[in-house]
C-alpha cells in the first residue's frame, strides 16, 4: 500500500477541475479508490470497512451541502475515536450491557 498506491492519481488542480466539470467522473473515480482500498485490506476486516463506508456514503446523500455532509462525516468520527478513547480508559459502558442489567437479564457465559 502506501505512497505506491496514490502514484497514478490527479493532482489537486485535475480533481477540482474533474469536480467542477463531470462530477459523476469523480464520483466514480472515488467509488473505484475507496474500493480498491477496501479490497487491500485484510480479509476480516473488509466487511467492516464496507459498513462504514456505507454510513459515510448515507451522509453524503442525506446532507444538503458537501459542507453539511462533511461535518456529519467529521461528528461520526470524533464519536468513534471518543469511544476508543473510553474503551482504552477502561471507561466504556456499553448500551446492551446497561439495559441487560437494568433489567435484571443475566447474561449467560458462552
């Protein structure tokens, strides 16, 4: 992967002229990278990068503005790093977890 793998893109000058003149070249020129750095990815892991990227791709089509969408992009992943940060402090309390004990459900050890 790495610097390899973005030899053959447009400069920054060639993608706002794509974007300005056939946005649905862009569009696809993106569909093809996202995906092919999916694909490079380790097996176990793809389909979790296809969820989130279909939650990225939701926000894009639900948000009026590229603007609206990228800030609704950037809140998703500064809830998911908040998370980690919580997971990491040993702080996180999970919602399934929480309602389970609310309603004095024990969980059965597997």
């Amino acid at each position: 992967m790495g610097e390899a793998m973005y030899n053959n893109w447009p400069n920054f000058e060639e993608l706002r002229q794509l974007a300005e003149e056939s946005p649905e070249r862009l569009e696809a020129f993106l569909h093809r990278e996202v995906e092919a750095l999916i694909e490079s990815a380790p097996m176990g892991m793809q389909d979790r990068l296809r969820g989130l990227q279909f939650q990225v791709d939701c926000q894009r089509k639900i948000h009026k503005s590229p603007l609206g969408s990228c800030v609704a992009i950037s809140k998703m992943m500064h809830e998911s790093l908040s998370r980690l940060q919580q997971v990491l402090n040993g702080s996180f309390r999970s919602p399934v977890l929480d309602s389970a004990q609310t309603n004095n459900v024990v969980p059965i050890a597997g």
